[in-house]
C-alpha cells in the first residue's frame, strides 16, 4: 500500500503522514506550490503556503524517513482560485478560495498525481471522517470527532469516486490529541500556529489586492440608505461584503451594516442589523455527497459559514443542479458566493453555492 500525503508544513498534515506510516503505508509526502509573494511572510505569519512552510513539510520527512516532493501548481491556482476570486468579487458576490483550491489543486490534481505515482490512496490533515452506508455501500462524508475542528463544510464538493481515494487520518482525533502525537514524535512543528489568513491577501485588504492583480481601480460611487437616499461615498464596492460595519465612514445614530451591493451602478446600501435577516436562499452547482439527489423536499440542517452552527430548513431539489433552502427561522447575512452545505446529525448530505438571497 502506498499513500501520498498532502503535506501542508503544519502539525495536521504531519501527523496524518505519521499516522499512515505507522499503518504500514510507504508513504510520499507532497507540497503543492500555489503561490508565492515575496512579501507575503512580513505581511502576516499566519498565512499558508510560504517557502517556510515547505520547508516545514519537507523536514517532517526527513525525520519520518519518507522521501518528498513539491508539485508545482502556481499556474493552476491562478487560473482556478485567484480568478474565480476575482470574477466573484467583481460580481458582487463573496467567494470561499479556501474551497476553490480543495476542489481544483488538492482533489483533482494532486489527487491525479497520486495515482500517477501509483499510490493507494491521498491522505490530508482534514479533520472530517469517512464512513459507509451499510444499506446500500455509498460513501458518506461525516463531521470531524472534534467539533471544534471539523472541516466538513469546505469538503462538500468531493465525489464518490475521490471519496474511495481519500483518507483523512484525523478525523477521529481532537487537535491537542494531533499536537501530542507529533510532540511524542519530535516533530519540530509540534506547536507551530495555524495559518488563518488566505495565502494570497494576507493583510486581509481585499480591496488593494483586486488592484494590484487587476492593475484596475474599483470606480467610487454612493452609500444609500434602504429608501434610496445617498448618505455617503464609498472607495469601490468591491471593498464591502455583506454584514461588513466596520469602515463604512457614514454618521448614524444607530450602528449601519453591508445589506446590498449593485456592481453595475457601483452603489453600495446600508441599514440596520434588522435588514441583514433572510429565510430563503438558492444555491447553485449543488453536490448530494453522501445520499442520492432527493426526489422531493427534505428536512436537513443548513450552514452557511464555516464557523456557523447549522439552522434547521426544508429544502427542495430544483432543475440544473440547483436547491431552495427555506430556514425555520430568519438568518443573518446570507451571502451570495458563500457556500451552504446541508446535514444530518453528523452526516454531510451535500453542498452547493449561494445563488441568490430573499423571502422574510
């Protein structure tokens, strides 16, 4: 059995690789290289993929005694994460590129490069688990054993097929479990942070990278209220998201939020927190993971944010691959380009992107 190991230079992927070797797989631990800014590591040291933190990965090999290799993917992120990145934000909508680069780099081309290699399986630091439906042997996605951890929300994409791959070593580990198992090993990034920041805005400013990859100025334009009045000037909308307060620069007696965008006209609308809350949302390239396409509505848990808990909604399967989630209850800032992924219990039923917002 032979395992490829996506190794990000941190704890998580280090240990998944641990793990895999003492099950008795020959293992190949790999680094994508996605992007590189030479300025990205003073920016912030929480980001992913810096030079540092392939050398991370490639040490952990070294100490496991298993060879390395990093792929070259810089050409690949561009096209499938940096510009979708774009072209959603230049849309009006917030896009998720965390999920982008799991969908395109890890399970599609690393996962091909893998069985190049003539490995078994790929193993990532995912925290989610894999189980089987004992009635009819489909592949289930499920939550992480720690909860606190679970990265289920940003692997609703995956296909049956790259399930069968798959294999997500912590899955039933809690994160001072992993760190203790790499401390036990002597792995030197056994208490090494977690990045936090996306690798290619480090600074957060997403409005100053649009232009510097674009070489384009979002054009300024006005601040309405929710009757249509101007009440302030905005620097580009594409500098606002949806639930966004802070940094507005209007006066008002009560706190103003993001609850529109009109890309077209280059406005921005604010109002009140009251204003953010929606029941109804579609979602479009909607993937059934772990059962089959509904023939009708169903009940299921829905999650719009990756640090969200789950609301309970119906939901109904439409043409073209697309659902309506209606919630029990109204949620805040629903977020076009987000991605909202359904549950049941644990089990991850499927997943797709916010299409469009409305109803009460």
């Amino acid at each position: 059995m032979r395992a490829m190991i996506a190794m990000s230079g941190g704890v998580d992927s280090s240990v998944a690789a641990l793990l895999l070797q003492r099950a008795g797989y020959d293992c190949l631990g790999v680094t994508m290289r996605l992007y590189r800014d030479p300025g990205m590591e003073r920016a912030s040291p929480k980001s992913c993929c810096s030079d540092a933190d392939e050398e991370d990965a490639a040490a952990v090999c070294w100490e496991l005694g298993i060879p390395f290799e990093d792929l070259c993917c810089t050409k690949a992120f561009e096209q499938a994460v940096i510009g979708n990145f774009i072209r959603e934000y230049e849309a009006g909508r917030t896009p998720n590129p965390c999920i982008a680069c799991n969908r395109f780099l890890k399970f599609e081309i690393l996962l091909d490069h893998a069985r190049q290699k003539g490995c078994t399986c790929l193993a990532t630091g995912h925290y989610a688990r894999i189980g089987r439906d004992p009635s009819t042997g489909r592949l289930q996605l499920r939550k992480a054993l720690d909860a606190g951890k679970d990265q289920s929300y940003v692997l609703y994409m995956l296909k049956q097929e790259q399930l069968a791959f798959l294999r997500f070593p912590l899955g039933e580990l809690r994160k001072e479990e992993t760190r203790a198992l790499a401390e036990a090993a002597g792995l030197i990034n056994a208490r090494k942070r977690e990045s936090q920041d996306i690798c290619f805005v480090p600074d957060g400013d997403y409005g100053a990278f649009l232009e510097r990859w674009t070489g384009r100025r979002d054009p300024e334009g006005e601040i309405l209220d929710p009757d249509g009045h101007v009440i302030g000037r905005h620097r580009g909308a594409v500098r606002y998201t949806i639930g966004q307060r802070r940094g507005l620069g209007v006066a008002a007696e009560h706190p103003l939020y993001v609850v529109a965008k009109d890309m077209e006209k280059h406005t921005v609308t604010v109002g009140p927190e009251s204003a953010l809350y929606s029941r109804e949302l579609t979602a479009a390239d909607f993937n059934w993971l772990s059962i089959p396409t509904p023939e009708g509505p169903i009940r299921a848990a829905a999650r719009t944010r990756y640090r969200q808990d789950e609301s309970p909604a119906e939901v109904w399967p439409l043409e073209g691959g697309r659902v309506r989630v209606v919630f029990d209850r109204p949620q805040r800032a629903l977020t076009p380009g987000q991605a909202v992924v359904l549950y049941d219990g644990d089990l991850v039923l499927g997943g797709g992107t916010i299409e469009t917002v409305g109803g009460d």
